[in-house]
C-alpha cells in the first residue's frame, strides 16, 4: 500500500508504528505491520516481535508495529501483513512488475472533497480515464474506465450470498417462531391455572377489554425483561459463534441503536402474535383452549422439525463432499493464472502467450506436466443442457488428459484444431446414450453441432457442487483463448513452488496469480463446516426449546388431570389407558406439525441447494434422521412427565381434591 495508507484512514497502532509516505521512498529498507490476528496466531501476541527481523518470500523484513484488532484491511478477504508499494520488487525479485508495468489488480482509495458527489468525481475519472487511453492506448480499453463506489459498501454481493444470508436469517425466524409457540402454550397454561383469580375479576365487575390489558401489560413486561436478557445473551452467543467460524478478527458484534431496536421491535411482535391470542382464550368463559393450544404445539413441532432436517441435510452434504471420489491427484495440482482478459489481449496473442507459459512452465524446477484449460476444475463452471442433461464443459488442450490422469475408454483424443469434436467422460455417455456406443454420436452444444469422438474416465471434478455431474470437453475456442489458464501437477510439495512459477510465468505486465487446488477445496469444506456449524447450532437451540415446551405441556397436563387420572386408575384403567389419557390428545397435532415440517424442509432444501454444495433432491436418510432426532427429543421430554402419571396414587389424588 501507499505510505499515507494509515494516515487517510486514521489508523493508529496498539504497538509499534504504522507505516508513513517515508517508507514508502525509493531505497527505504523493508519494513511491515502485522494484523493483530496475525500477531495472535503466528507470534502468540508477543509485543517483543517489534522491531524484529522476520522473512517474507524467504526476504528479511523489520516489523515496525501492531495493527488495532477492528481493522482487518479495506480487502473482503482480512489483510495478514502490510507494507509500503515501494518494497514490491524487494520481495518478488522482479522490478519491472511495479517500475514499469504497475501490479496487476491494485485498486485505489480516496476520500471525496467536501461537497462533492460521487457522480460529479466519476465524471472527473471518465476525463481522466479518456487521458490514460490517449497516453497508453495498450493498456487502457476502448470501453474502460475508472469506476467510483463506496468502500463501505460491499461490491455487488453475489445471488448465493444474499441466499445464504436470506436462509441464515429463515431459519433463525423459524427459531424466535417455535419459542414463541413454547411461550404461548406456557401462558395458556398459565391462565389454566388463573382460572378462579379470573372468575372472581368477572364477579367483582371487571370486563373483558380490562382483563386483557392486564394480561398483555404482564407480557409486555415479559418482553421488555426478555429483550434486556436478549441483548445480552445474543451478544455473548454470538461472539462464541464467531470464534467456532474463525470468522476474521476484525468482523466483530457490536450493540449500537439498531441493534436495540431490532430486538424491541422483535419483542413487542413476538408479544402481540403470540400473547394476545392466549389473554383472548384465557377471558373467555369456560377457558376452551384445547384449540389454541394444538395449533401452538403443531407450530412448535414444525419449526423444530425444519431446523433439525435441514440440519441433518447439511451434515450429510459435508459427509458426501469428504468422501468425493475426485481421479485427479488435486492435491499436488496448482493453477497458473495469467488473466489474459484482463489485459487487453487478443484471442491470437492469448493462445500464443499461454503455450508459451506452459512450454516455460514445464521447464520450471520440481514440475513434471502442465496443460492449459479455459476452466479451472474446482473452481468455475460452464453448463450446459444436452437432451435435458445438465453436462459440465471444459475447453483443454490435448494434454489435459494425460496430466489429470483421465485415460481413453472409447474412441480416440481430439487435435488441436478440431473445433467440432467432443469428448465425454463415462457417466455422461451411460446418460446420454444407454446401452449404446456414443462414438459418432452428435449434440448440440453452444449452439453448435459437436461429434463425440472419445469416452474418458470420469475426473469427480464437479462432484463437491453437483454428485450428479457428467463432463464433456472440447478444444479451446479461440474467442476463449483470453481466458486460458495452466494448471500445473507438481513433481511434489506444491505449495512451495509458488515463487517459481511466478517468475517462470511472469510477462510484461502480468505477474499471474498463483495457487494449489488443495487451498481452493480447503476453503470449499470450510465454508461448509461453518455454515453446518450456524445450523446445527439453530437445531440445538431449537431442540432444547422443544425440549423445554413438551416437557412443561405433559407435566401441566399431567398435573391438571391428576383427579382424572387418579379415578380411572381406581376404577382399574391399565397404564396404556393412562398413557392414552396423557399423550392422545397430541398425537394429531404432533403429526401435523412433522407433516407441515417436512414439506417446508423439503422446500428450503430445494432452495439451498443451489447456493450449497453435495445436495440431493429429496434425501430420505435426512429426512429420518431429522425426524427420529426430534422424536428421540419428545420421548426424552415425555419420560418425566409419564413417569408421574404412571406413579400416581389413586387414593392421594382422590384425597388431594
């Protein structure tokens, strides 16, 4: 970064310094400033490390201070180590990278004049861009322009992102509604309880309005108490949560007026949804509210069906993805990534660059094979549907196969230049063409007409997103060629080849990206762990609050029912009678309540798995388990409960009235 980086920003260190414009001069030695998570992690928070010597890309470099543990970097992904632009070429070894050409996705950070909007400095960078074109025309396109937009905005936020964020905030919905059926059924059976205080209100003259204010200022009161509690136990759970995700360090939970206000506003809804209905019920005269209380526990049982499906759902995805059987050796793979489009290179000139980059890339130490592909495996996708088939496109060179160990089955391998041939892997050949030969077989691909010419292996590539996946290739289509990248199988230890290919695939002006696939499938079961981790998490809450909720309904039913019961045991009732008694008057609604919680289970499934990965359309193994899961849940609320039914003793019960 710019060396008054910090200084725009107002950032100040906890240790140390930060760094200023005269680190940033030609000729100043190398120094650094450590995030704080990093500083945590790797030097166990020692305040000894400043002004020690450490080595980046095998380079000595002086760190001169600490980063605040609130600033993670102006990047999505936390910033571990920073230091001034002007060491750039110390640590690669290669001046012209930032001399000559600059580095390849740097982006810049300004704070606006007062006064001024951001359209009226867009307009200035669209002059300013204009100039850049004239001056640099190789560098700069024709429809290429500086864009202006807030950086404390999120840059266009993906569909799956905001899906995930829409599911997360579901289903933590779905927990606030199968509390809240757990409160109402309590306060129903609450003004069960109250029944004579009620009666005398009645007779001493009090109406029916009176008595419901009263009994909605009592949960509103319940609210404002169980926000206050909310504030602070949601703060704690969730800074517990952030430390299970190892979420960055700088993402952190604070409590402003928002916060507050969302979680009044959540009380004083749950308060009116789920109390007026029980204060109505409970003025009525005769207090029917059997009715009432059915609907709540078939809520309740929904709710907490939902999340323990979609939890199980989840695991068995994370389960599927481990034991993905992939043929390629991806964890002594690599990806060379030139990003030809982004340079302003033509389809002709990018074919050439990349086997170019590929001719030098094997030729690099510790490197046995090399290839060139337009898709990374793992990484992205092009799909396409042939005879209703979904099918995974790749464009390779010839010796893609070879290298990702994908031998010939049927048929032969295409040439270089055969822009009309395909070949499929086995699956998709048993879905296309069962019980026949495809060799010869044609498809439409692309808006094309494609001859399949060979049957390979199949390689898994795909199987961590789809398990469904079939894969077809192609040649490289020279209006693809700009996106061409190597990938590149390492003799052994990958990871430590990163500056070698770099500097072996290095052109003027692009220094590549480069980085293992072992990294990338890191990052994919991950993020799955995580988000397996959030929903089980919602599950466990919400069984122990159903836990909770059928505990206390069969215990206030056992205790409201004690003469009945205590009767038909004298009168020699056997204990299936008294079971019945007990639990038959919940069979229906927990039975509506499963039913209504699996169909919604099996549309919110539908809906995730598009944005996660290793889902199958309908899954009856996680649908039983989430169903037995909240069974075993409701057998071990009920055990107490009938225990005491079955223990009662007719002549005490009988005496007790």
């Amino acid at each position: 970064m710019s060396g008054n980086f910090f200084g725009e920003l107002g950032i100040t260190p906890v240790y140390g310094r930060m760094l200023d414009e005269q680190d940033d001069q030609p000729g100043a030695p190398p120094v650094a400033v450590l995030s704080h998570g990093y500083w945590q992690s790797r030097f166990s928070g020692d305040p000894g490390i400043v002004l020690t010597t450490i080595r980046l890309n095998d380079k000595p470099v002086r760190v001169v201070g600490i980063a605040p543990s609130q600033f993670g970097g102006l990047v999505r992904q936390p910033t571990l180590v920073w230091m001034a632009n002007s060491q750039f070429p110390y640590l690669t070894g290669d001046g012209r990278a930032l001399v000559d050409y600059g580095i390849p996705r740097s982006y810049m950070v300004g704070r606006l004049k007062p006064g001024i909007s951001l359209e009226a400095a867009q307009a200035q960078f669209r002059a300013l861009t204009a100039e850049l074109r004239r001056q640099q025309p190789q560098y700069v396109g024709r429809n290429e322009w500086l864009k202006l937009q807030p950086a404390e905005m999120p840059p266009n936020p993906s569909t799956a992102a905001l899906l995930l964020l829409s599911t997360c905030i579901l289903l933590v919905l779905l927990v606030l509604l199968s509390a809240c059926a757990n409160l109402g059924n309590m306060l129903l059976a609450r003004g069960l309880a109250r029944q004579r205080e009620i009666e005398i209100r009645f007779a001493v003259g009090a109406g029916r309005w009176r008595l419901i204010r009263q009994l909605m200022t009592e949960n509103l009161l319940l609210a404002v108490l169980a926000s206050i509690a909310a504030l602070l136990v949601g703060r704690l759970a969730a800074n517990i949560l952030l430390r299970i995700i190892e979420a960055p360090p700088n993402l952190r939970v604070s409590t402003d007026w928002r916060i507050v206000l969302a979680c009044a506003v959540l009380g004083l809804g749950a308060t009116l949804a789920f109390g007026l209905a029980p204060a109505f019920q409970i003025v009525k005269r005769g207090l029917k509210t059997t009715r009432a209380r059915k609907i709540l526990v078939s809520v309740q049982v929904a709710a907490s069906c939902v999340l323990l499906i979609l939890s199980s759902f989840l695991t068995r995805a994370v389960q599927q993805s481990f034991r993905t059987e992939v043929t390629f050796d991806y964890a002594g793979m690599m990806v060379v990534d030139p990003a030809f489009y982004l340079h302003n290179y033509t389809a002709s000139q990018a074919r050439q660059a990349a086997l170019d980059l590929a001719t030098r890339v094997r030729q690099a130490p510790g490197i046995d094979a090399a290839s060139i592909t337009t898709i990374v495996p793992l990484r992205r996708s092009w799909v396409e549907h042939v005879s209703a088939q979904q099918v995974y496109i790749n464009e390779v060179d010839p010796s893609y196969f070879p290298m990702m160990r994908l031998p010939l089955l049927q048929g032969r391998m295409f040439g270089p230049v055969e822009q009309d041939a395909v070949v499929i892997g086995e699956s998709a050949a048993r879905k296309l063409w069962p019980n026949e030969s495809p060799v010869g077989k044609s498809c439409l691909i692309a808006q094309r007409s494609r001859t399949v010419i060979g049957v390979v292996k199949d390689s898994g590539m795909n199987l961590m997103t789809n398990p469904e996946s079939v894969e077809a290739y192609m040649p490289i289509d020279d209006k693809n060629a700009v996106y061409a990248t190597i990938v590149v199988h390492a003799a052994s230890n990958p990871g430590q080849l990163a500056g070698v290919l770099r500097s072996a695939a290095t052109l003027p002006g692009i220094v590549p990206m480069v980085y293992t696939f072992q990294s990338f499938v890191d990052r994919q079961l991950d993020s799955m762990r995580k988000m397996v981790t959030v929903v089980a998490s919602l599950g466990a809450v919400a069984s122990l609050l159903a836990l909770l909720g059928i505990f206390g309904l069969l215990a206030f039913t056992v205790a409201q029912r004690t003469r009945e019961i205590g009767v038909r045991m004298a009168l020699g009732a056997p204990r299936f009678h008294v079971l019945q008694c007990v639990l038959g008057q919940y069979t229906v609604p927990f039975g509506i309540g499963a039913g209504l919680g699996v169909a919604l289970a099996a549309a919110a499934a539908k809906v995730v798995r598009n944005i996660l990965f290793g889902f199958i359309p309908f899954d009856l193994v996680s649908f039983g388990a989430g169903l037995l899961l909240f069974a075993a849940v409701a057998l071990a609320a009920s055990i107490a409960p009938v225990r005491r039914a079955l223990g009662i003793d007719p002549a005490s019960a009988l005496r007790y009235e």
